[in-house]
C-alpha cells in the first residue's frame, strides 16, 4: 500500500485536498446525542449551588452538577471573596450544616483559627468573618460531592429547558460535549437565575446594578516606611488629573496598600455576568482599573517596585437577575426577621447596597436575625423547580444582604433538601410538608427557624 492509499484508508485527508473535499460531502444536519437520566439537576456549583448538590447527594439522590467554570466555590473562589460570613448572630449559631462543614475543615486543614463567636461585635461585623484558603476550600468541596456520589460536569451550559410530564430535559453544551439531561428536580444556583429564563419563569433586574470588584493583592513595599498623608495628597491629585479614577479605589490609598486575603476595595460599575458579552466588559474594566493602579502605585515613593501578589481571574458580581417566586422577600421583612411558617434557613449581615463610590452597610437592630422561606426558592408557576443562592425572590434591599455566601449555603442545603424530598415524593417543591422537610435539614446538621 502506498502513502496516498494509507492516508485515504484512515480517513485523513491531505491538506491540499481539504477544502474541495469538504464541500463535495454533504453534511448530516440531524444531531443525534446521548441522553442522560438523573433525579435532581444542580446548574452553578457557587456557594449555593455546592451545598445543594452535596444534601442531595448524601440523601440518596442521583445528583448531577453542572459548572461552566473550572471550579467549586465561585464568588468564594473565582471571585476571590474567600471571608464568608455570617454564621452567628448574638451569639448564636443560625447557619450551620453541610457549608459549615466545608467552612470548618477548611480552617482546620489550614492550620487557621475560627473567631471568637462569643464576644460581640457590635456594627464591626467583619471581626465575625473567615478568612479562608480559597484554592483548599475549592478542592475540598469538590471532594465531599464525590464522596457524596455528585456527578461534577465542568466547562457545560445548558442551552435548552424543556418541561417533561414529571421533570425536565435539558440540553446541555460544552467543550466537545453535546448531551441532554432527563431530571425529576432542577437548582437553579447560576446566580442569574439563567435555568429559570430558559424555562420561561419571569425575573426581575434593576435598571443598574451594583458594582462589582476584581479582588487583588499588592506588595513589594514596607507599610510601616510610608508616609500615607504624602501618598494621600498624591493619591487626590492623580484623581483630579484623571491618572486614577475614585472607582478604582473606593478607600483611598490606604485601603488600596493594605487590602488583604480579598478585601475589594475596587468597583467595576454595572458588572454584570448574566451574558458572555456583558461578563467579558466587567472582566475587562476590572483588569484595565488594576493596571491603572499599578502604574500610579509604582510612582509613589516607597512603591517602585510595587508588583502584584494576586489577582482574581473574574470580577466578582454582587447583583444581576432575581426570580419573582411565590413569595418575595422584603427589606421590612429582612430588617425585622420576620419568621414565616415555611422559613427554612436563616440569614444574617447588614442591608450591603454598593454605591459607585463605596458602601455604607445599615445593621440590623438588636436580636434580629432574617429567614428564607421556601416560596421565595420557587419561581412563580413553576414545577419541579427551585432556585438558591443569589438570585432568591427578594426586592433589592434584602437581596444585598441576602447574597452572602453564609446565607447563600444555608439556601442551598435547604433547596437540596427540598428537591430530595420532592423526588421520593413524586411532588413539586411547594407541595412539601413543611415539616418533613425542616427534619431532613436538621439530620444533615442544618439549622431551621
């Protein structure tokens, strides 16, 4: 056999043969691709969504979870917000379970040490935060959802939703993979409630919304040999020339020398990651506001040689799509920790509005701790659906207090939970007993009102 005959005898065609052949055959349109059954479909494997995919899969549900990124852990991870709060209020536990676990083995593992709960913080409620290894945080979540018996799928979207008799169909895309997902139960934990939009269920979006944050780190200078009135002055005049914009260092120079372990103090204005497009600008604004300053940090002195220690790969997103479900939850609801007899997880931070320019958070007052109720975790009309994290019914008051990633977990290990007791039930999510399901929350550690 000759070279020419070998090559066509493997299905090789050579280079110069490439275009010709390829117009000559006619292309099959039809696309034929596997189908893969499960009971309960997690799209997002953030905060919320990790947790919600580790309850069901621990409760005995085949659980598959999808993740267009590369890890677990997302605005923790991705984004660089690596200090999850709140877990106690007035010296009390309120959020515990299945994210506490992830939380507290993360401390351990890392030879870390948790805060001191008991003392009280009055309105400086970051004394109360983790600090955590956000890399170890990442493989250890991904650790517990296969142990858990999790299917993790990474780099894959769902392009398609379609309502079965009893689930869903779901088409999936990603790299080199074309497949359709047969579930009973859906999460949607995008953050974006982008499952919700493909199922035809309604959001609600402000007309602007927060800024969000690259979160990195500088160094290569001695804090305690810098004159900070100096660099101060130096700081104001590089705004009035327009060197630095007041959005590429809301604290001032102080803030931008000292931020640690993912404090922002940058805002991206109207980031949005609920398309491609708009995901790619934030990304894009966020590293074009960390060069500019670099470029000034590296002219002050005492900082010529100032570098960067980190930096995320994603800005970090605050706020974008929100279900209108059955039930929203206000800020007077927030604000005076309104318990409703469908409460199923507890959330405690001040309302956390960013404005261009910075963030003034309003504390709650004395005693008062907030819940989730399941209504505001299913999208009105719908069925076999329920949403956690982010993008729970709320009006955008509560929601900037609700998004944080201890109350996101706390979301996420009810929503699982619910989606778990609705399969072996052979029932939609708001046809629960109540009560049944606070009893699968509590033997996995959570914590109900």
């Amino acid at each position: 056999m000759d070279r020419r005959t070998m090559i066509r005898s493997l299905g090789i065609i050579p280079a110069t043969g490439l275009i010709t052949t390829l117009k000559a055959e006619k292309v099959d349109e039809r696309i034929d691709f596997p189908q893969i059954e499960t009971d309960i479909l997690v799209v997002g494997g953030g905060t919320a969504g990790t947790i919600a995919a580790i309850q069901a899969g621990r409760a005995g549900s085949k659980t598959i979870l999808l993740e267009s990124g590369s890890q677990l852990g997302g605005t923790m991870t991705t984004g660089g917000v690596c200090f999850p709060g709140l877990f106690y209020a007035w010296g009390k536990q309120i959020i515990g379970g299945i994210g506490w676990e992830l939380v507290t083995e993360t401390v351990r593992m890392n030879g870390d040490v948790l805060p001191d709960f008991n003392k009280p913080f009055g309105r400086n409620h970051p004394k109360h935060q983790i600090l955590l290894n956000a890399p170890l945080f990442a493989m250890l979540a991904e650790e517990k959802c296969i142990k858990a018996g999790v299917s993790i799928r990474y780099y894959e979207t769902p392009v398609n939703v379609t309502a079965l008799k009893s689930g869903w169909n779901v088409e999936v895309l990603g790299k080199g993979t074309h497949i359709a997902i047969n579930c009973k139960q859906i999460i949607d934990a995008t953050g974006n409630a982008s499952v919700a939009a493909l199922a035809g269920y309604r959001r609600l979006k402000e007309e602007e919304v927060q800024p969000g944050s690259l979160i990195f780190e500088l160094e290569g200078y001695d804090l305690s040999s810098l004159d900070f009135s100096d660099l101060s002055n130096k700081f104001d005049d590089a705004l009035k020339r327009g060197v630095l914009l007041k959005t590429d260092a809301y604290a001032g120079v102080r803030g931008l020398l000292t931020a640690k372990g993912g404090l922002a103090t940058q805002h991206v204005l109207n980031a949005d990651s609920s398309t491609s497009e708009l995901h790619t600008r934030a990304n894009i604004e966020g590293r074009t506001s960390l060069l500019r300053v670099l470029r000034f940090v590296c002219t002050l002195p005492g900082c010529r040689n100032a570098r960067i220690k980190k930096m995320q790969t994603e800005t970090a997103i605050r706020e974008t799509y929100r279900i209108d479900g059955l039930y929203q939850i206000s800020h007077q609801d927030y604000v005076e920790g309104k318990i409703l007899d469908d409460s199923l997880s507890y959330s405690y931070y001040p309302i956390d509005l960013h404005v261009t320019h910075g963030v003034s958070p309003k504390h709650l007052a004395e005693g008062v701790v907030a819940t989730v109720p399941l209504r505001a975790l299913i999208p009105k009309g719908s069925r076999n659906f329920l949403v956690a994290g982010r993008c729970v019914s709320s009006d955008r008051l509560a929601n900037s207090a609700l998004r944080v990633q201890a109350s996101c977990m706390g979301m996420g290990q009810a929503a699982g939970a619910a989606a778990v007791l609705a399969c072996s039930e052979r029932k939609s999510p708001a046809d629960l007993s109540i009560e049944e399901l606070k009893k699968l929350i509590r033997k996995y550690g959570g914590i109900v009102p």
